[in-house]
C-alpha cells in the first residue's frame, strides 16, 4: 500500500475527528454498485478491501482512507459498430438517408440499451489526513482525481476547508538554486532526472534523466537562464522522489531500508502489515515534509 505520489492539500483549520467519528461519517457515503443506467459510482470502502467494514486505519493520529469509482466500460468504438449497422437498416429499409441529428439521437437511444448489460470496473485512491500537521495527502499527481477525491470527502463530512500549500520560496527558485550551488541542502541528495524550462512564451524543455546532475552540460542550461522544474532528489537515503515546481511530489519509491524493516517483523493477516507499512510510511513522508519546507522558506499558507 506505498503511496507512489503524494498531492498535498493543507486544512485551513484544526482537523478535529477522530476515528470513530470519520468512520461514521463516511458511512454516508460507502460505495454501491453502479446503477444499470448510470456510467459510473463513487464511494468509500475499506482500506483492506471491499468486504471489510472497517472504513478508517488509524495511527497516532494519521487515518489512512479510501475511495472506490465503479465505472461501465462502453467504447466508443462498441456504440459506433452499433449506430452504423442501425443507420444502415434504416437507410435500406426506408430509402433515405439518415441526417446528424438522427444520429445523434439514435446514439443516445444505444447508450441506453447497452448500458446495462456493459461490464463494470473498479478503480480506488488511498490517501491519508494527518491531523498534527494538517495535511491532506492523496495517492496521486492527477488534479482532478485528488479534486475528486476532495469533493467526496467535502460531501461526507459537511465541509471541508483545504487550500494548495503555498511556501515562502517558490520550489522553482530553490531547485533552480540548488543545482547552481551543486548541492541540495541536507539530508537531501540527487538523484539522476531534472526537467529546465525557459521562461520564455516558448516554454522549450530540456530533460536530464539517469545522468548525474553535476557538469558542464547543467551548468550550460542554469546559465542559459533556465529554470528548473522538475528534480529527483533522495531524502535521508531512504525516499527517492521527484519534485515538481507546482509542490506535486511523483513517483515516490521508498527503498531498500525501509522494507527491510518490515522483513524483520513476522505478520499474522494481511490487515497487520497495512497497518505496519501505514505506520512507517506515515512516520517517514512526516519528517521528508518537515524538512522540505524548512528548505523551501517555510510555509506561506
């Protein structure tokens, strides 16, 4: 259950349930199955799976929680074979032809008839509220599906007041520094990927990826007075992730260290290492915060 993105929301007041009292009111709002006639269905399930009651993990104050979207899969393609052999027979049958607004309502009438008998797919979206330091954290670098995610938890609790982090200085301007200095601040180190771009309209890209980001050929692009907007960094040799100038923070991969903390422990049920790995994962993404916002000025809001 590794988060591989974390997509930062910060509450603008004190997040003040507790887990029975999120339990109860997710309970509004559990996942059903999506209606015959109806393209898709979100809602809560448990974090061990779908026939688990149990919709919130708590840890010292972190609630790990997810969604669920039930989708019917109909191609377009499927609904096009389908309009184009009607058009045809009714073509054929009456001698004319068949206008664009027709269509569009024979259309519309298939969308119906196959929608029922389409197959579903399931998809989830894990994130976790850490009500100490008032983040919001979503399994995602995708706005509108944390948007998603943020409009069902908003629904469930009555209200919900979060905001995109801002800091003090902006993650451009201090990825830009850090590679002009060759260094990023401690625990901090490089990783192997960056991403400059001008500030000009043209908006020109230059990609680095598994090169050392150290040299004449960075060095170039920093004096050509690019920024840079995207980096790998590694935090404490434990966290490898990409940041992103927007505070995005993608394709997180927790290393070796890490996991074989976990192999030293023996688990019972699947449930006692979700709860182990939620535990470690929370405890370490906490501190990687900390530490990146100091370095960023601290948070503006």
């Amino acid at each position: 259950m590794w988060f591989r993105n974390l997509y930062l929301f910060k509450f603008e007041q004190s997040f003040n349930y507790n887990a029975e009292d999120l339990q109860n009111a997710l309970e509004n709002n559990q996942l059903a199955d999506c209606p015959p006639g109806q393209r898709e269905s979100s809602g809560w399930i448990s974090p061990f799976g779908r026939h688990n009651d149990q919709l919130v993990l708590a840890n010292q104050g972190f609630y790990l929680i997810r969604m669920a979207r039930q989708e019917r899969i109909l191609p377009a393609s499927v609904i096009k074979e389908h309009l184009l052999e009607r058009v045809d027979r009714i073509e054929a049958r009456e001698n004319r032809k068949v206008g664009g607004r027709e269509r569009r309502e024979i259309r519309e009438e298939l969308e119906f008839e196959l929608l029922p008998k389409a197959f579903t797919k399931t998809t989830h979206l894990d994130a976790w509220i850490d009500s100490k330091h008032g983040w919001l954290i979503i399994n995602t670098s995708s706005a509108p599906r944390a948007e998603a995610f943020a409009k069902l938890l908003r629904n469930s609790l009555g209200n919900l007041s979060i905001v995109l982090p801002e800091t003090n200085s902006s993650p451009l301007a201090s990825m830009t520094q850090w590679l002009n200095k060759d260094r990023p601040p401690r625990p901090f180190d490089f990783g192997y990927e960056c991403l400059f771009k001008t500030a000009d309209e043209e908006k020109s890209t230059v990609a680095f990826k598994r090169h050392t980001l150290i040299g004449d050929e960075l060095r170039a692009n920093l004096d050509a007075g690019k920024f840079v907007t995207q980096l790998e960094l590694i935090w404490d040799d434990k966290v490898r992730f990409i940041l992103i100038d927007n505070l995005i923070i993608k394709r997180v991969k927790f290393l070796d260290i890490m996991a074989d903390d976990l192999d030293k422990q023996g688990f019972e049920s699947s449930e006692e290492k979700i709860d182990a790995e939620f535990a470690l994962m929370t405890g370490e993404v906490t501190q990687l915060l900390v530490e990146l916002m100091q370095e960023l000025g601290g948070m503006y809001k």
